[in-house]
C-alpha cells in the first residue's frame, strides 16, 4: 500500500466544493509541506493550495521525493513511484473536475513535470523553479507534443546543485514537449528570488486567469 501523503491546506480549501483549479506545491529534497507554503502568500495566491510533504522521510523533519543517485540522473523507478503516490493524493482529495497547478522547487520541480507527463489532461500551467524532467519517456508525452501546454521553468544563473547533464536534458525536452515559459536569474543559486515571484505570478495570471493571483 501506498503512503498516505501530509499536506498542509490554504484556509479557504473548502470555500468552493468543487474549484476550477487547485495549486499543489511540491518541495524539494530534504523540505518539507512547511517550505513552500510560504510561496502562497509570496505569489498573492488566490486559488485553493494544498503543499505536500514527500513520502521518503530523512530524519530531522526533512523529506525526499526519491533518493539521490547519479545527480542529475535519477532511477526512473522511484520517481514514477513518487508520482503515482501525489496523483492517488490527487484522486483521494479533489474532485475529478479539478485540475492542478503544480508549483515544485528542484526535486519538486521534477514532479511538477511528472505530473504533467503522465497526466496532461488534468495538469494546468507547472511551474518549475529550479528543477527538471527525468530522463526516461512518461505515458503523456505524445500528448504534450501535440497540446503544447503552457510551463514556467526558472532557475539561477548561478545554480550548481542541479547537474548540467539535468540541464541540458531539459533544454531539449521542455521546448519539444510545452510552450515554454524560460527565465535564467542572474546571480541566483539554487533559490528563489523576488524577480522570479513576479514572473511565475505573471505567468499564473496569464495561463491560469487573472483572478488566480492578487498584484500580478
């Protein structure tokens, strides 16, 4: 059987029984569901979020969505896993109706685009900050190429956690499989900065609808 996930919830969760769309923020290894709840108030968002703790627990309240091998260079098999377990987290606690925006920094940021490979259909504008995608083909990618949906990929200029093999991996794949939102930061490292917020709340604003964020 598989974990059941923690998560934190935005306090209007239940305000509409069933909302258009849903923000699953996904954090990163080593986080926790605490991390990026903070990102909510940051982005002025105004959609019903729920920030998921991963499923591999590390000791010291950290968390991991799969371990860490070859970097850059994840075994598909754990990251599959790892999605399967956020979409039976997704079946159990939203209606079918319901799309998500998955919003993952670096480990989270690689579930953001497993979420969308597997299930396109339900996925609505992923935002990657600081991640990538897995180097082995997912279930949604002849459907990605010919859908093209919108996703944000952000990342540092100055990043040196994420392996340049994951970077180079991305800069191939995202551009052939989505209409592609990418911004470099100058000076950034493996972090999020305030020029990086304005643009992922533009980039909300624009794909998911305006009422989506406040001050975008």
């Amino acid at each position: 059987m598989s974990p059941t996930l923690r998560e934190l919830r935005s306090p209007d969760w239940a305000a509409e029984s069933v909302p258009d769309a849903v923000a699953v923020l996904l954090h990163g290894f080593g986080s926790n569901e605490h991390d990026l709840a903070s990102l909510a108030p940051a982005l002025g968002l105004n959609l019903p979020w729920a920030s998921l703790r991963a499923p591999l627990e590390l000791g010291n309240g950290g968390a991991a969505w799969f371990p860490i091998g070859t970097p850059g260079d994840p075994v598909p098999g754990p990251v599959e896993q790892a999605t399967d377990i956020i979409w039976e987290w997704v079946e159990a606690n939203l209606a079918p109706a319901t799309r998500i925006v998955p919003i993952g920094f670096s480990q989270g940021g690689l579930m953001a685009t497993q979420l969308l490979r597997t299930r396109p259909e339900r996925v609505l504008a992923p935002v990657v900050l600081g991640g990538f995608v897995l180097g082995a083909p997912q279930p949604g990618d002849d459907s990605l190429r010919a859908s093209m949906p919108a996703l944000f990929w952000g990342r540092g200029a100055e990043d040196r956690v994420i392996a340049p093999v994951a970077i180079g991996r991305t800069t191939e794949f995202l551009p052939s499989h989505t209409s592609l939102v990418e911004r470099v930061y100058p000076g950034l490292a493996h972090s999020i900065n305030s020029p990086e917020l304005d643009d992922v709340r533009g980039f909300l604003a624009a794909e998911v609808g305006a009422a989506a964020v406040v001050g975008a």
